[in-house]
C-alpha cells in the first residue's frame, strides 16, 4: 500500500504560512488514505466476483482521483524548496523553453496564466516525448486535461 511522504521540511517556506502547509499536508493524507482503502476495497470486489456490479465501477473510477490526487501533491511539494533558486540559463530545460515558447519570459507569463484561470485544479508544464514540445496546460481538478504519455516537468496547485 501507499505510505505518505513526509514533507515537514517545507515548514517556514517563505510566502507560505506554517498553517496553510500543514492543512495542505492534511489533505494529502487524505488522498494516500482513500488511494489504500479504494484498492482494498477493490480487491475485495474482484475476490468476491463483484467486477460486474454499479459499487465496483465507482470505486474504480474513484481511483483515479484519489491516486491523481496524491501523487500531484508529491510532485508539487517535491518542486517546492526553501532555497531560492533560478533556472540555469545554460540548462537543457532553459533552452527548450526558449526554443519552444520564444522566451522564458512568455513561458512564465503563459504558466502563470494558467496558473490563473478561474476553476479548481492545476497549472503543468509537459513534455510531449512524441513532438518533444513543451506545453502548458490546466489540470481540472486532478483527472481532466493530462496529456497522455507526456512527461509531468513542473506542476502547481492552484486550488
């Protein structure tokens, strides 16, 4: 089963107050919790022969939520760090950034556009592998608008 990460070590982050991080560890719990008990939950149905039935189709869709949900919120305090830090000018990232939005500065101002939209859900710069593009795109929530077998770089939380 899934075990929470601990990122305590986010507290004092500037532009953060200790309470928020801590309400927004909370509910990651939440997630890793109701991730555990869907699976068993399934598993149970599928020992049962229950695959057929309206509970097991709920509970399946469900998963994807719960699982989005918690491993979002890992990649999204992952990102976070105490230690200010710029992207190296000379870093692969920085210069597909570049070669892809024209300028960093139209990257950032498209994210953060993103990052603004009204709604509930996510900011993420993606890796299409198949163009090997970058993209900025809004998550709803945490299962509406992935992009199918491209790569998460970043992600923001903007509930």
């Amino acid at each position: 089963m899934y075990q929470p990460r601990n990122f305590e070590h986010l507290l004092g982050l500037k532009g953060f107050s200790d309470q928020l991080l801590k309400n927004h560890f909370t509910l990651y719990q939440g997630y890793v919790n109701n991730t555990n008990r869907l699976i068993e939950g399934l598993n149970a149905l599928i020992k049962e022969g229950k695959t057929g039935t309206p509970e097991y189709a709920e509970l399946k869709r469900r998963l994807g939520w719960e699982w989005n949900g918690m491993r979002l919120h890992e990649y999204y305090f992952g990102n976070m760090t105490k230690d200010s830090v710029e992207l190296d000018k000379d870093s692969k990232l920085y210069k597909k950034i570049v070669e892809d939005f024209g300028s960093y500065e139209n990257w950032e101002k498209d994210f953060k556009g993103v990052g603004t939209m009204r709604g509930i859900g996510w900011a993420a710069l993606y890796y299409d592998q198949a163009t090997g593009r970058l993209l900025n795109v809004w998550i709803n929530e945490h299962d509406v608008g992935h992009l199918s077998g491209a790569k998460l770089i970043l992600i923001m939380d903007v509930f």
